[in-house]
C-alpha cells in the first residue's frame, strides 16, 4: 500500500472488526430514526467513527500492551 491512510487502517482493522457489528448495528438501530431524512448518512458517520476509535485504541493500548509482552517474553 503506498496510501498511509489506507496503510493505518489496515493496522487497525482487527480492532475494528471486533467492534463494527456489536457496536455498529446497535447504534445504527437506536440512532438512525432521530435523523429523518439524513438517515443514510448515518452509517457513514459510525464508519468514520468506529475508525477513529479503533485507531485510537491501536496507538494508545495496544501498541504498549505488545512493547510489554515482547520485553516481558522476548
């Protein structure tokens, strides 16, 4: 991939695959009906979010509990 955007989403995706459904669904059922007429920017919107916080948990949590095991175990 030569498109770092692309490129960090990839390093993160497992995360997001983890949450997308769970997460995803529920909102999209909850939330979507309070934006009538803009309904189908909804799931837009939650994509561009659950990115955001699956990137976030990939730098922030992830990233230092795999420097610790590898110090601890390596």
């Amino acid at each position: 991939f030569t498109n770092r955007y692309l490129l960090k989403i990839g390093v993160c995706s497992y995360f997001l695959y983890l949450i997308h459904e769970v997460i995803g669904v529920l909102l999209i059922n909850k939330l979507a009906s309070y934006l009538k007429g803009l309904d189908f920017l909804f799931p837009l919107l939650l994509i561009i979010i659950l990115i955001a916080v699956s990137y976030l948990y990939t730098l922030k949590i992830e990233k230092r509990v795999d420097k610790f095991l590898r110090n601890e175990f390596i």
